[in-house]
C-alpha cells in the first residue's frame, strides 16, 4: 500500500533539505529514506504548466511552476507518516509552495508561507497597469463577463470587487450580494462607469464601454479595461508569474487591438489624482481616447488587427494565439520596455505626444485604421 502527498512550488527544490540528513540518500534526482517495514521516496521534480495546476492549488499559492511528489510504500505507520509530512513540510517551505494530500484532499500551507505579503504604508506606491482597448470582444456579451469574472476568480481573486455599484460609496458588498448580482447589474449599466472597488494589492479596476463608441467629436472613443496593481506584490514569490498568467489568460478573452502593462511611478496611495498626478503618471493614452499605439512601450504588450498588419514585426518576435501577439518581458518589475524585444513602433501608427492633443487630426497617428475620429453626432 502506498501513501503519496505532493509539494506543488514556485521554485525548484535543491535538495538542500535533505542533503546534511545522513538517513535520507541519493539516488540520482530522488531522496530516500529506508526502514526495516516501509520507504519513503521524494522522486524529481517536474515542471507543470499553468492549465495543470489544480484550482485549489492555485487559490492558496500564486506563480506555481514545478510538482514533486513523494511516496510512502510499505507500512504506512504513524511514525512514518510523520516523516513522510516532514519531509514535504521542508520542502514547500524551501521552495515557497503547499503540500497537497491526495488521501483527505487537503492542501496544507506550511507556516511562514503566505499568497499576499505584507504592505508598507506610504502616501504613493508604483503600480502595474494592465490595460486593453477593443472595439468587438467577448467582453460585451453577458457570458463573455461571466467567464472573465470566473477568470479572475479562478486566477486573480484579488481583482474581484469588494464593494460596487453605481455611486460612492458603493452600496452592494461582493461576498453578501455575490457574482450573479454583481454581473446584472453590471450588465444593466454596461455603458456607465460602475465603481469597482478593491483592497490591496489591486489598487483599482475600471471597466469603460462608451456610447456612442468610435467617432466623436471630441475624438474617437474605445472600449476600453484596466486593473492597477501595486508593483511591490510581483516582487513576492510567485506573483510575477501569476499576474503574467492573469493577464495572457484575460488577454486571449478579451482579444484587444492593443493592450499592455505599464509601470507608473508614485501613484496616490487614496486613489485622487491631482493635475501634478496626472503629469506623474505619464501614461500616453487617457482613458477611452484612442489616438494611436503609445510611442512609448510598456514592460509587456498584445496586439492583434489592424495593428498587426501596419506592424509586421510583432507576428515575428511576438507569440502568436488566435490572432494576437504577445510580446513581454520576463520580469516586469525591473523597469524595462519591450521596445528591445521587438521593433520601435512604427512612426506612422504612433500617438503623438501629448503636447499635441487638441483634439485635431494632428493628435492622432498618421495612419489611422479605424473610422474617422471626428464626426458631427451629437453629445
């Protein structure tokens, strides 16, 4: 009879926790530990990949990569057992992750190991914004906001609103009103700016879907999505991964023209901005107003049509899905662009700074593929 448990981690084990134990031997990439009536049997490790990790796995430990699994054969005695949990214990705490046991399908989190780290109070933090601009997405159907909820709760529970609705404060409490309630009412006032609020880590979330939508005579308006997230928490173990994993998963969903992470520095802790902030923020494109691919990249991106088109060397550096490109780099908290990754953008579809934004055609890229972004309809 065998006992088995599992260590699902974020980094791969060393070895280390066995290595100045003299009862535990190697036998190339497994450990083992023999007595008269039973082994115990740590084999190697192997990488897994996003789609193979168990939900409730994901739900307690962010950023897994790597399962070892860890036999007890034999007479499963209580003593045996015991070493056989240390054992795992050791190893999760070693390699930041938990140990599953598949007996009682129980998850257990060794003690110092935590899914959010603590957070420092200040008048400003660093986020990383995710955004998306589209015209046509899923993200418009009723089931196509269904799945995105299910996504982020699935990946991302920290995205999910705290409170919401329709004004501040916001009057309906996401645990008591629960998901259908949330998704009605964000359906009944799809085009309104419905508050979203979130706890930390997730410093905002924003979901704008004008009406009208395209030519304006302001300018040409989008649809566009965006979470904030504090930068300090992809530099907890695990968590450059897992928002990674969010946002290529919420990507493919929502299948944007454009969409990107971007870091901006000092942004207000209470969420007011002033003009200084605004400034602060350097973010080239403000809210719906598309003008153009932002002429300065961000640490990652995603395009598909029309932009691929008048940007043929994403299809050759990027990663292809269904359409989209996907170009990043692999740690997103070191400040740099994807700009080395791929080409510059391409000086005919590329914003102008805002110096020159009054709303003009000349606030807008030379090469325009979507209709006019100035019309006479009314407000």
């Amino acid at each position: 009879m065998s006992f088995d448990l599992q260590v699902w981690s974020v980094s791969k084990p060393t070895g280390g926790s066995f290595t100045e134990r003299p009862e535990w031997v190697a036998h190339g990439s497994t450990w083992c530990r023999t007595a008269q009536n039973w082994q115990i049997v740590v084999n190697g490790t192997d990488r897994v990949e996003s789609e193979d990790i168990p939900d409730e796995i994901d739900m307690v430990v962010p950023g897994v990569h790597f399962l070892t699994e860890i036999n007890l054969e034999g007479t499963a005695s209580k003593a045996a057992l015991q070493l056989a949990r240390a054992a795992a214990t050791a190893i999760a705490r070693e390699c930041h992750g938990v140990v599953f046991d598949p007996q009682r399908e129980l998850v257990k989190t060794p003690s110092g190991i935590k899914r959010l780290p603590p957070f420092k109070k200040g008048a400003r933090v660093s986020v990383v914004r995710l955004s998306w601009w589209f015209m046509e997405s899923p993200l418009l159907t009723e089931e196509g906001r269904k799945l995105f909820v299910d996504l982020i709760e699935r990946a991302f529970p920290e995205a999910l609103p705290n409170r919401y609705g329709l004004w501040e404060p916001p009057q309906h409490k996401y645990s008591e009103a629960g998901k259908t309630h949330f998704l009605n009412l964000w359906t009944d006032n799809l085009h309104d700016l419905i508050v979203w609020k979130t706890q930390r880590p997730v410093r905002s979330v924003s979901a704008m879907f004008p009406n009208p939508l395209g030519p304006f005579r302001k300018g040409f308006r989008s649809n566009r999505f965006t979470i904030d997230i504090e930068l300090d928490l992809l530099r907890h173990p695990g968590w450059n991964t897992q928002v990674q994993r969010f946002w290529r998963a919420a990507s493919k969903l929502i299948s944007p023209f454009y969409g990107e992470a971007r870091i901006l520095q000092g942004q207000p802790a209470d969420g007011w901005y002033s003009v200084e902030d605004s400034i602060r923020q350097s973010e080239p494109v403000s809210s719906w107003w598309w003008r153009g691919v932002p002429s300065r990249l961000g640490c990652a991106l995603v395009a598909s049509e029309p932009y691929l088109g008048l940007w043929p060397q994403l299809r050759a550096s990027g990663v292809m899905f269904k359409g989209l490109a996907f170009v990043s780099q692999a740690d997103w908290t070191d400040g740099n662009d994807v700009e080395m990754l791929t080409s510059p953008v391409p000086a005919e579809i590329a914003s102008p700074e805002w110096e020159t934004i009054h709303f003009t055609p000349e606030a807008y890229a030379k090469v325009w593929p979507f209709a006019f972004p100035f019309t006479d309809r009314p407000k």
